[in-house]
C-alpha cells in the first residue's frame, strides 16, 4: 500500500483537530457549530485544492545559452552554435527577424518575458534533444 500523499497526511491532521477541538471546546450554540462547519469546509477545501503545501524556494535558472551568443561572434566557433541550437548563426537571424515583432512575445503582465531571442533559443535548444540531452560536447 502506498504512503498518503502530503495532502492526506494534512487532512488527516485536519480531521484530528477538529476531533480534538469537538471534546475539549465543543460550540456552545448552533450558530457557532455552523461557523465552525464552514471554517472546517473551506480549510480542507483549501488543502485539497492547493497546488504546494509547503512553501516554494524560487530555482536559479542559469543555463549554458549565453554560450551560444559567445559562440556566434566567433566563425571558429560556429559548430559549438549549431551543435547547441540546430541551426547556424546566420539562420538564427533570419529567424528571429521574422518572429520577433508577432504579439505572443509581448504581454500586459506583471511578469515579464525573456527577450525574443532568449526565448528562441530555448526553443531551438530543446527542439533538438530527445530526452537525455546527451552530447559530446
């Protein structure tokens, strides 16, 4: 039998409070109990419903692209380039060129997007891995 998963275990801690709560404190009239019903409802609602339990600590995201910008100034460089994007630097131009003024770069939020070409060459990176990532370089 597999362990409970985080949000059993909290519910089941959940339950038990209120259990606790219900022999030591228990309402004095109908109105509190039905206070107290909801509050219960909405709680375990609320674990049920919530994505993470425990807070999250944000993940440094620094990667090996700003190689690749490294790798285009240079012409004895050029196969590192490809080798990480799949296409030459000359390539990568013309496709950014067509790509970067359409509308789904930009956006009207709070978070911003990383630049067009950040972005492009994430997807070209990826586009060409199958799983592992596994190269000889």
């Amino acid at each position: 039998m597999p362990s409970p998963s985080l949000h059993e275990q909290y519910i089941a801690a959940y339950v038990l409070h209120i259990i606790i709560r219900a022999i030591f404190q228990p309402p004095q009239t109908l109105e509190d109990l039905a206070q107290e019903l909801n509050v219960d409802i909405s709680s375990i609602s609320a674990i049920r419903q919530a994505r993470y339990l425990q807070s999250q600590s944000p993940v440094a995201k620094s990667g090996s692209l700003h190689l690749a910008w490294k790798y285009a100034q240079n012409p004895s460089d050029y196969h590192r380039f490809v080798n990480m994007l799949r296409v030459p630097p000359s390539v990568f131009q013309v496709i950014l060129s067509l790509i970067e003024d359409h509308p789904v770069f930009y956006n009207q939020s709070s978070q911003s997007q990383e630049s067009v070409e950040v972005q492009l060459g994430v997807t070209l990176y990826w586009l060409g891995r199958y799983g592992n990532g596994a190269s000889l370089e």
